[in-house]
C-alpha cells in the first residue's frame, strides 16, 4: 500500500487528537510529575522505578490519593481516573504553533502544525492492559522541529521519518503501543513506546524519557521492602554519527538495563542499577539477574557496560532529596596510587522537591546535574586509530544513543547544570509552570595535544568521501578513542566555555468540560542567552590546515546568541 493511501486512511481514521499522551505509553505525561509529588507529601507508597507505569499501578497509585491526600490531591485523581479510564478509546485535535527569534543567522523560525490522533489505554482483562497511538503529524515542510527547539532540548514526537509531501506541508505517523501483563506490583511490559528510570521527571543521567521510542521488554516487581526491575531494549545505531540520515541507522544494537532497590525504612530508599549497550549480536545472557560486568567480560569487556546507585530520602513529608551517580569508566589502579586526575568517566545528579501547604503551589524543586568528559561514549579499546575503515565501521558504535539521541541526560559530556523549577495552579484548572536553568559546557577536544589533533584532521580527510567525519564538537560523538589525555580528569578545565541561560514560563488552562468535549488553551515563551556559541562546533574538519589555525579559526567563530521562544496551542478532545 502506498503512502499516500496509508496517509488518507490514517487521516481518516484519526479525525481528533488529545491533549494527553496516554498515561501507559508515555513516561513524560504530566501524571508522573504529579505522582512524584504525592510521593514526596507521603499520600502514596515509593513509587516504581521506571516509567511508564502498568494501568493497574496506575489506578493503584489513584486509589492511594484518594484515600490519603486531601481534597485537592483527591479532584486530580478523580480528574485523571476520568481522563484516563472512562472510555477505551480517546480522539482530538490540537493546532499549536512554535517561534524562535534569534539576533543572529536566521532570525525567525516558525514551525505550524496539527495533530490528529486516536488513543487509549484498556484493562482487556484484569491482568492486562493496552497503552496505544495512531495519529499523524503534519506541519510546514520550510522548518524543522530542530530549528524552533532550545538548545539541549529533544524532540518528543516518535514520527518515522517517511513523510507524505503535500504542497508546503509534510506528513508523518506517529505510533505506539504498549501491553502489560500482571498486576500492579508485579508484571511484564511488552512495546513500542520510550522508558524513563530514576527520581527526576523530566530528565534522568541513566534513562531519561528524552530518547527516540524503541522496542522495548520489561520486567517489574515491587514490594514494601525490595523492588527489582529489567528492560531489555532494541535500538539503531548510526553509521556516521551524528551527520547521519534516515539511511545510515542500522539494528542490532541492543540496551539492557536492571536494578534492585531496598527500602528498609518508609522514608529512605537506595538502589543499586547497571546499563549495559552493545551491538552486532544477540546476547540472552543479558536477561539473566546477574551483573553485568561479569557478562561482558565473557567478550574481552567490549561492550559499554555502567553502573551506579540511587538514594532517596524523605526526611519529613513534603521533601525529597534525591542523589543518583553513574560510574561509566573509571581507572581504579590511579585512584589506588592516589592519582585523582585520572581517567573518570562519571555522572551525578541530586536534587531536592519540596511540596508546600500553600494550595496554588504544587511543587518547587532545585537540582544540580555534572557529566564529565567521554561519559557514555564508548570505543573498543583494541582498535588502532590508523585503521580508518575499521574505526569508521566501530568507532562510538556502542554508544549510548539511539537514532542520535542520548539515553541519558540532555546535557552533552563535560559539562553541568543547575535548574530550579516550581509549579503552580493559582485557580482551577490553570497550570503554570516556571523554570530557570543555567548551563556550563566546554569541549574536550579543546584540550587535545597538537598530535591528537593532528589525528582527527588526517582521519577526516582519509573519509570524507564516503560522508563519514570523526567528532572533535566535544558532544558524545567525540571518542576518547586516540586521545592520551582521555586518561586524565579534564572537567571543564579547557579555555574557552560556553555557558546557557533559559528562563521560561508556561500556561495552560482548560475550561469546564461539556458533553461534546473540551478546549485546552496553552502558551509558552522561553528566553535563552548563550555566551560563546560555537564552542560546541567541530573543531578539527577534513578542512583544516593544521592544529593551530585549526584552533584559531575555531576561537574566532565563537559569538554570543539571543533566542525567544513562543508557543501556542489549541486542543479539542472529547
């Protein structure tokens, strides 16, 4: 069937899309944020470790508020068990537009688009449920979703990338599905949707929810005292890093993920995790409960295996405080010798949320997160640098991306942030959200010998033919593959950094609902300043003449950006 039948009958089929997400299939819906917070008051039990959550944990986690929380936790459980569960299939329609105004390059960008949609999520039986989506995206062909994005922000559309042309416009399906067996403190998750893992809802060092959806198989088992999780994902891996197109994804690429929390007490919470990406087979080993170090070190300790732990802690009802630290690589042998300036591949994340008395304010939050240098990229370390065909066809294969998107956090190696947040419903049915967020970031390839870079400018030119380049933008693409100094501990010591500020507001409001459905209105703005852009461009090409112009030419394109984002949207659903 051709594409412009499938469109048609798509179209046809998805005549509404809703406002939300279906709460099983999506771990970014805003019912996490709000569970989180429930937890944090101490009116629901510690909630599971990955999302998103089975329907039957769902209503579980709703039945808990509306036994234990007071009369504003209990109208937002009656408010989204009615959302959720009324009817087994859900349809609407949302017109939204997206600008950015920059003072510098292409001062407008403006993306429109509509998004029809059909959706649910269904008990077909007491032990299973269905999350699923069908709906297509259609917007302006002149912009991407990319162009109108902030920096450091991912797209949160699970499109295909096999668009319908039609006049000016563009056209893609966007699909999920996610079925669950079991009950609400045991069962099996078997889909097509995104995973998120930690105590932080909009971003996570280990899972974040930001990633392109993959297929996904998992595990979870909670009890009052243990809790032990496992995902086993499929995902695609680039050929030419993060210059690649649609063509250049390739399978056999795969994420295994587990882990094991105590909670001996009601207030605190510790948890042990492992994260293990690897290519080019199928390994059942990795559905076994054991560690995964052990495994890969059945072949030679090849595959980009981290670990980590988690802590929670809920002092008193109303805060938590939350610490999550990731150990990608690390060089044991110099620590021992008190060599601290060694090779450290690592990420942390803390933070506290604090959910006041005052009743128009939902949640307030400040959390800190630090990547350093060549976290979660990845290279086998018995490849040679002079072998440009076999390091073109392995090098950062093991990554932890898929389909160029980090698994992890939105900030790229070598670089931190700090981030407050607070949410507020000063009336009913109005929904502001406030965020500030400042960034540091510099590029590790900034601080590569005058020989490393004479490498990585030899190596481009060895294939740029095939469109293939070797990353020296400091991101996750860039290798610490011939780099000596990848041994020592260069966290944001290089010259030059970038830093980044975004302030942003968002309103949403939903007027009363009537038999023929709803109008939720929305409008955002976001103001980024970023000092020394540029610092996260290449700066070693196939072009370049020789390390030190290389360097200068480099410098002397660093500027300073500022961007205004607007958004605005109507939503219909019924």
């Amino acid at each position: 069937m051709n594409k412009k039948i499938i469109f048609i009958i798509t179209s046809l089929m998805c005549v509404f899309i809703n406002l939300y997400a279906q709460v099983s299939l999506n771990p970014n819906d805003d019912f996490y944020k709000d569970a989180k917070n429930w937890e944090t008051k101490g009116i629901v039990s510690w909630l599971p470790q990955i999302r998103p959550y089975s329907i039957n944990t769902v209503k579980k986690i709703l039945a808990e508020v509306k036994e234990n929380g007071d009369e504003s936790d209990v109208q937002l459980a009656e408010f989204y068990e009615a959302k959720f569960f009324s009817k087994c299939w859900n349809a609407g329609i949302t017109i939204g537009d997206n600008l950015k105004l920059s003072d510098s390059g292409d001062k407008v960008k403006n993306l429109f688009s509509v998004e029809p949609e059909v959706y649910g999520d269904v008990l077909i039986h007491n032990l299973v449920g269905l999350g699923y989506k069908v709906g297509v995206i259609a917007q302006n062909s002149s912009t991407s979703e990319q162009d109108v994005l902030p920096l450091f922000y991912t797209s949160q559309n699970d499109t295909h990338d096999d668009p319908f042309t039609f006049g000016s416009a563009v056209a893609n399906i966007d699909m999920g599905a996610n079925l669950t067996v079991g009950k609400e403190n045991i069962y099996g998750m078997f889909g097509l949707n995104r995973v998120a893992y930690g105590p932080f809802t909009d971003d996570s060092i280990l899972l974040s929810g930001n990633q392109f959806h993959s297929g996904n198989l998992s595990f979870v088992y909670e009890s009052s005292k243990w809790g032990y999780t496992q995902i086993f994902s499929s995902i695609s891996r680039s050929t030419k890093n993060s210059s690649s197109s649609t063509l250049d994804f390739t399978p056999e690429k795969f994420m295994a993920f587990h882990s094991i929390r105590f909670m001996p007490v009601k207030q605190f919470a510790v948890t042990y995790f492992e994260s293990s990406v690897y290519t080019n087979r199928f390994d059942p080993s990795y559905f076994l409960p054991v560690p995964y170090m052990v495994i890969q070190g059945m072949y030679g300790a090849s595959d980009n295996t981290i670990s980590g732990l988690t802590f929670d802690v809920r002092p008193v009802d109303r805060l938590g405080i939350s610490l999550c630290a990731l150990i990608d690589d690390i060089n044991l042998n110099g620590f021992a010798k008190g060599e601290f300036d060694t090779r450290l591949k690592l990420a942390l994340q803390g933070g506290i949320n604090y959910v006041p008395s005052v009743s128009f304010i939902d949640s307030l939050s400040l959390d800190y997160t630090l990547v350093t240098p060549y976290t979660y990229s990845h290279c086998d370390p018995q490849m040679k640098f002079e072998n440009y065909d076999e390091i073109k066809t392995y090098y950062n294969k093991d990554n932890y991306t898929n389909r160029l998107t980090n698994l992890g956090t939105k900030l790229p190696p070598n670089s931190d942030r700090i981030q407050f947040k607070g949410t507020f419903r000063p009336v009913e049915r109005l929904r502001l959200d406030f965020s500030t967020t400042f960034v540091r970031h510099a590029n590790i390839a900034e601080s590569f010998t005058d020989e490393e870079a004479q490498k990585y400018i030899e190596a481009n030119k060895a294939v740029e033919s095939s469109g293939y380049y070797f990353a020296t933008d400091g991101s996750i693409w860039t290798s610490s593959l011939t780099s000596p100094s990848s041994d020592k501990n260069a966290f944001m010591s290089q010259e030059h950094k970038m830093y980044l500020l975004q302030i942003a507001l968002n309103a949403e409001y939903e007027l009363q609902r009537m038999k023929c459905g709803s109008l939720v209105f929305n409008v955002g703005y976001m103001f980024e300043f970023i000092y020394n852009k540029g610092v996260d461009e290449n700066i070693y090409t196939a072009n370049s003449a020789n390390p030190q112009d290389a360097k200068k030419l480099w410098v002397s394109n660093l500027h300073n950006v500022y961007n205004n984002y607007f958004s605005a949207s109507v939503k219909y659903y019924f």
